[in-house]
C-alpha cells in the first residue's frame, strides 16, 4: 500500500473523524449513549417488523466498531473485549434462564433460548458501562436503584410492542432484583477487569 494513501488514511481517521465527533457529540460518553440507543432501537424495531436479523447485526456490528475504534482508548481494549464478551453471553444466557422459567415471556424464541434480537441488545449494552454509565463507577446504591428500575422498564417497552413481557407482581420483583445486581456487579467487575488493570 502506498505510503501517501497510508498518510491520508491516517490523517482522515485520527483528525478529521476525531474532530467531527468532537464538534458534534462533544465527550465519548454522549456518543457511546446515542451507539447504544441507535442499536437499541433498532433490535426492538427490527423484531416487531420482523425485518432481516442480518441487517440488525451488520449495524450492531458497525456500532461496535465505532466503540472500540474511537471511544475505548488503546491500553483499554483487550480487556475491555474479555469484559464485553463474558457479559454478553452471561446477560442473554440468564435471560434465557428466565424465559425457561417463565419470569420473562416471549412471543417468539431462538431454539429454547431467548429470541436473536436480544443477542443484539445484549451485544450492545455492556459497551455502556465503563462510558455511558461510568460516572456510576463506585456509587454502588445508586447504580443498584436504578437498575431495579431501569431493567424492567425497558422490557415494559418490549411489551408495548408484544415481544415480551413479564407477568405477575412477583416476577417483576425478581427480574428488579437481578437488574440491580446486573449494574452493581458489572460496574464493579469493570473496575477491576479493566480500569484496574489500565492503570498499573
């Protein structure tokens, strides 16, 4: 590859993206935000219109690469991926516990398991935790409140598009209880796996 286009290349991705951003979103943490609400969206979207899951992979894809390339710095990134993988497939498995027992209804499933366009979503949310929720990193109480309030809300927006729902009193207090510990104990984990480990 020439050296000219390897200097243009350069120059687009380290000055002239960096700076729209900037000019645009101002601090990462916003644009980590509006990654994870575009994707967010779209899964939920992409399932009641039953449109092709490969085009909502391919954008959750394209969002992913845009975190990692120009929010997550260098030094971060191994251990930010061994985080966002562990995470992710931990999250959707324990949703799938649920949908097994009946705490989470769907109306479609994946083989058993919870329904493709959770993947999505579950791909998507852990990239929030060291920027969109970072500034929650050590305010253990706050982050468990709201989690007991934010994770069951945004499956009431799934209900309000029949994807799923959660049926009972009880089972809502259950599923509150595990989005408190979702946010307390992945805000922590962060912090050891990848803040700690940034900084030595």
């Amino acid at each position: 590859m020439p050296v000219k286009y390897l200097y243009i290349k350069s120059y687009i991705e380290n000055t002239i993206v960096h700076h729209l951003l900037g000019a645009v979103l101002i601090k990462p943490n916003i644009l980590n935000l509006v990654l994870f609400q575009a994707g967010w969206w779209t899964s939920l979207f992409t399932a009641y219109n039953d449109t092709s899951l490969v085009l909502l992979f391919v954008l959750v894809a394209f969002l992913l690469c845009i975190h990692f390339r120009y929010i997550v710095p260098a030094n971060r990134r191994n251990n930010e991926l061994l985080f966002f993988v562990a995470f992710t497939v931990l999250g959707y498995l324990i949703d799938s516990v649920f949908a097994y027992f009946a705490v989470l209804d769907f109306t479609s499933t994946l083989g058993g398991f919870a329904p493709a366009w959770l993947i999505a979503m579950w791909l998507l949310f852990p990239m929030t935790i060291g920027y969109g929720f970072g500034w929650l990193q050590g305010k253990y109480v706050l982050a468990g409140f709201l989690g007991a309030i934010g994770g069951p809300l945004t499956y009431k927006v799934g209900a309000s598009f029949d994807l799923v729902d959660i049926h009972g009193i009880t089972n809502l207090l259950i599923y509150a209880l595990y989005w408190a510990l979702v946010f307390v104990i992945s805000i922590y984990v962060y912090g050891k796996m990848v803040l700690k480990k940034e900084s030595k």
